[in-house]
C-alpha cells in the first residue's frame, strides 16, 4: 500500500514557502510586532459579533438569546424601557468592544458583573439560547463589587435574565421579627406585634417581573403567611408614552403615599395605624383602601405624576365585585425639585427634594357609601427626611326602614402622622421618630383610637437590601389609657 507520508512533507513545505514568500521586505521597528493596527482585531481575534450585555442595570451576570444578537453595522440593537434602570435608559446590548468604560461618574456607570467575592453567576444559559461571551466581564472583588453596588437604584432588582426582547427579573423579600420584650395587654388579634415575645415573619415574599417589546411589562408578587400562599400583586401594563401607561390586574388603588411606600423602604416596622392598620381577626382600621382588583391609568409630565382607576372595592381577588358599584380614585403628585425617590439612600448630590401628593377615592358598597380624602407631603435634604400626611373618610350607612332613628349611620375616620429622620455616618445609620393618631368617629370610645410616638435605629448593612432595625413604640389608647401594649422589636430585613 502506497504511503502517504511524503505528501504530508511536501504539502509542509508548500505552506512555509508561501508564508516565507508573503513576508514583507523590512522588517518592522522593534516594539511593534503583533500590534493591531487602530480598529482592527488583534491578531489571533475573529472579529465576530459576538454580545455582551451592558453591565450598567444588572449587577449580576445575564443571559442573551440569539434573538438579541447584535449586527456589525448596528451595535445597538435592543433597547428596551426598563422601569428599575436608575439612567433611565433601560438595558442595552452592545456589540463586543462598544461597552462604555466604567467611569462611575454618572448614573449610566457598568454595575458588578458577578457575585460579591468574584465568584461566577451559576446560572446557565437555557436550551437554544447564545453561548456565553468569549470575554467575561472582570471579576470584581467584594470592595469594587459593593462600590458598583451603590451606583445602582435601591429599586432595580439584582437579578435581570434578558431573553431576547423580554427581560425577567425574580424578586424576593423577607422580613424576620424579633420581640424581645412586649406589654402584658399585647395581642395580634388587636393589631399588635405578637402575642408572645418571640420571632416570627413579618413578612416573605416572592415574585416576578418582567418588560419587553412594545412597552409591556409586568409585576407579580405573592406572600407566605400562616394560611399558606397570597396573592399580593398580578398586573400587566403596557406604556406607550411617559405620561400614559395602561394597567390591569390587581395592585394598590392610589390614594396614601405612606400606602405606596413599598414595604423594603419603610422607615419603621409598619405603617402608621390610621393608613394599613388591620387587627389579627381581619378588620381593617386603615384609611387607604389597599389592594385590589381593576384597571388603572397612570403617567407623568414634567413635574407631575398621577393615577387613577376604577376597582371592585374588595381585597378578595377570586370572589368578584360585592359591591353595588366599584370604588374610584385618583392621586396627583407635584415633584417641583426633582423626582423624590422612596429610599432614603438614593438622593443625589445632596439636593433639597420634594414631594406633595393628594389623593380622593369614592367607594359604592352595598352597605352604603365611602368618601376618602389625603394629603402628604415628603421634604429630603442632605440625609435629612421629613413626611407627613393627613387622611379622612365618611362611611354613610344606605338607607335602612328597620334602623332605629337613634342608631349612628355615619362613620368618619381621621388620621395623621409626622415622622423625621437623619442618616448619620454616610449610608449606614439611620435614626427617626414618628407620632401618628387615629380616631373613629362611631359614637363609642373603644381600643381603635389611639395615638402612638416611637423611634427606630436603622443599620444599612447592604444599603435597603440587607438592613437591621431596632424599634421603640408607645401606645396610648383613648378608651383606657392603662392598656400595656408597648413594644421593643428587631428586624432584619432580606430582599433581592
């Protein structure tokens, strides 16, 4: 059998000559072999069009399909509307060599790319989805991955998957309670802490969300609670200009801003009594109405912002309307100095901010009817935070024959609050007190009016994310004021 060894040597030979052959004349100065020439790859580089994701929303590592993949023509090739982006800019993919440096001048500044330590996202790509990028982004330490950290907005998930046109972001919260000392006259079932001193949850949540192509997005989240699983939020939204967004599904009707203030930026353990207070036994004593079932519109135009919607005017999700009408409400806010954020890291530069809101709601229940009316207004300057808000409803009781004439047909409610407090060593601490009131006008002085003062330490262990509170309150009951219900409580709060 013929060997083919000697074809193999001269096709050897053949290749070296034409290489030999293609050298130039002059060999080049020292110091520039192998360089590149100016937008050109390196030697030894393809110049594919591989992506990378921009690094400036997700401080974590992401996964881009195939559909996301960019042309060489036109590096920036998705752009989405991302709500939790701090720039405002949403999330962009970009070709490889296009990512901006990471300056951390400016809001826009690349986040951490891979967990806190340097360890990699464990997280693999899904079945048909683009193989990784041939350059990972730098691993950071756990100094550089927290000072990115902090560039982010306390809002944005830390977490954000894209998958082609649709970004998905899992969220999570929990809040652990420790009661180490309560009044002997303390029980859940009238609103307070625990029955025991104790731990239990506070709250644990769960959730999703998501944005995506022609301006959808959507929000879910549910909470674990002794009688298992509870939907809180469900809604789809879709927002075609910045000052009209149309949504569905189930949220909170805008009426408190203590009520917006989402759970993970809440200076105490709880809203104050008169705006969500609630007893163990279902009864609401709270003002603002909470979540519920319908559709809303919102928006914003230069300095304002606004919300309104119809809804059924009952918490229950599955049930229906139980109404003989639905609740309508609104909320208009006024930012004059400049958007006020919800956690108290996020002001910039130290600038004075500001926030006055006002809200109304009408309620057609088959009982009878409800008129709500608040006012709040949120000042910030310089790590300081002062807020304050005033609420009231009517309830008028529908028309009965069988009511005697002297029974109390109308219920008005009223209720305020004040609250300050200041950051002390940069972001870590923070100290406050607040007095807030609530009275029920229903011709019976009974343990739901009352008034509270107390004060909480916040230590910020990783900014809103990981924080550790400790709080004093006093309770004063109107109908005996020697009710022992004060309380001293922890919380450590969890959330991603």
């Amino acid at each position: 059998m013929r060997r083919s060894d000697g074809w193999l040597v001269l096709a050897f030979l053949a290749m070296v000559t034409a290489t030999a052959a293609a050298q130039p004349a002059e060999e080049p100065a020292a110091g520039t072999v192998g360089e590149p020439a100016a937008g050109e790859p390196a030697a030894g580089e393809a110049a594919t069009s591989e992506t990378a994701v921009d690094a400036s929303v997700n401080p974590f590592a992401t996964v881009v399909s195939d559909a996301a993949a960019p042309s060489p023509v036109e590096p920036e090739v998705l752009e989405q509307t991302n709500p939790y982006a701090r720039s405002g800019e949403g999330r962009r993919v970009v070709e490889e060599g296009s990512r901006p440096a990471a300056s951390g001048e400016d809001e826009g500044a690349p986040v951490p790319s891979a967990p806190p330590g340097g360890e990699e996202e464990s997280g693999s790509a899904p079945a048909g989805s683009a193989p990784a990028p041939a350059e990972p982004a730098a691993t950071l330490d756990e100094g550089e991955w927290l000072e990115r950290l902090a560039e982010v907005s306390e809002e944005a998930p830390l977490v954000q998957i894209a998958a082609g046109p649709l970004v998905l972001a899992p969220v999570g919260m929990f809040q652990l309670l420790g009661v180490p000392w309560q009044g002997e006259d303390a029980r859940r079932s009238a609103g307070d802490l625990v029955d025991e001193a104790g731990f239990r949850f506070g709250r644990a949540r769960i959730g999703l969300m998501g944005w995506g192509p022609w301006d959808f997005r959507f929000e879910s989240s549910a909470e674990f609670t002794e009688d298992g699983a509870e939907l809180l939020d469900l809604s789809l939204t879709w927002a075609p200009f910045e000052a009209l967004a149309i949504s569905a599904g189930s949220g909170k009707a805008p009426f408190s801003g203590a009520m917006l203030t989402p759970a993970m930026f809440l200076t105490f353990l709880d809203r104050p009594w008169g705006v969500d207070g609630e007893t163990g036994d279902g009864w609401r004593a709270g003002i603002a109405p909470g979540r519920m079932l319908g559709a809303w519109i919102s928006g914003r135009w230069n300095v304002l912002r606004w919300q309104a919607g119809v809804y059924n005017g009952n918490a229950d999700y599955f049930v229906g309307n139980d109404n003989d009408g639905m609740l309508y409400g609104g909320r208009i806010e006024v930012h004059p100095l400049g958007d006020l954020p919800e956690g108290q890291l996020m002001a910039a530069d130290g600038a004075p901010l500001l926030r006055v809101g006002a809200a109304y709601y009408f309620n057609d229940d088959a009982a009878g009817n409800t008129h709500g009316a608040e006012g709040d207004v949120k000042f910030r300057w310089l790590g300081l935070t002062v807020e304050g808000e005033f609420l009231w409803s009517t309830f008028a009781l529908a028309a009965d024959p069988s009511r005697p004439p002297d029974t109390a047909g109308d219920i008005d409610r009223m209720a305020y609050y004040v609250q300050a407090g200041y950051l002390l060593y940069g972001d870590w601490v923070e100290l406050a007190a607040r007095f807030d009131s609530f009275e029920l006008n229903d011709g019976i002085d009974d343990f739901n009016d009352r008034w509270s003062v107390g004060a909480v330490a916040t230590l910020f262990l990783l900014r809103n994310r990981i924080k550790l509170q400790l709080e004093y309150m006093h309770h004063q009951e109107w109908a005996d004021p020697q009710v022992s219900n004060d309380h001293v409580a922890l919380q450590l709060q969890g959330r991603f």
